[in-house]
C-alpha cells in the first residue's frame, strides 16, 4: 500500500505529453513550449564566418564615406546603436535621399563581393 500511494503522490512529466491545444486545435506537449537555442553551433560558425567576410568587404569594396554611413546605419562592427537614415542625414550635413543613394549603392557593392 506504501508503494502504491507514493506512486500516486509522484509528480512525473512527460515531455512528450499533451499540455493542452493551441488556438487551432493543434496538439502543444511540454516540449515543444520549453526554450531552447534557436541556434547550433554550425549555424553560429557559419554565421561568424559571413560576419568576418561583411567586415572584410566594409573594409576593402566601401570608401570612406560609405563604410561611414553603412556602420552608422547598421551598428557594425560592435553592435552600437542603428540611426535612420535621416539621422544620418544630420551627422554627416547631406539629404536623406543623398544618404539612400549612397547606401544602396554601397549594398550592392557588398552584396557583389559577397557573391563573387
């Protein structure tokens, strides 16, 4: 009887047992709402690898000026802060629109070198 009433009083979880539905009716067992890394390490590497190629192409494709506002748009290299384009735009004392054409341009030269 000991035993019996310890196995009643055991809280055991199944991952894989149904929690509850969600708003389609689907199935959600404890396993699919726990956190887990979006990321595995392959994809990390892979992804410091571009970042290394991204900086690289900053550096020798961009001129001064635009290696300046792509880092400035984009946070790069550090992750500082992003700024629009018409903050920019005040920094550096051009137009905005001046601004957009000197960003696409300068994506398009990373993204030729990236290809290449």
């Amino acid at each position: 009887m000991l035993f019996r009433s310890e196995k009643k009083q055991a809280k055991e979880v199944y991952l894989n047992e149904s929690i509850g539905s969600d708003k389609e009716g689907n199935e959600i067992s404890l396993i699919d709402i726990i956190e887990t890394p979006d990321d595995d390490i392959t994809d990390k590497v892979l992804l410091n690898e571009d970042l290394g190629k991204l900086y690289e192409y900053v550096d020798d494709v961009l001129s001064d000026r635009e290696k300046r506002i792509i880092c400035l748009r984009y946070g790069i290299p550090d992750g500082s802060k992003e700024y629009t384009q018409r903050e920019i735009a005040d920094i550096m004392g051009i137009s905005r629109s001046y601004i957009s054409r000197i960003e696409k341009k300068a994506l398009y030269k990373l993204r030729k070198a990236y290809e290449e």
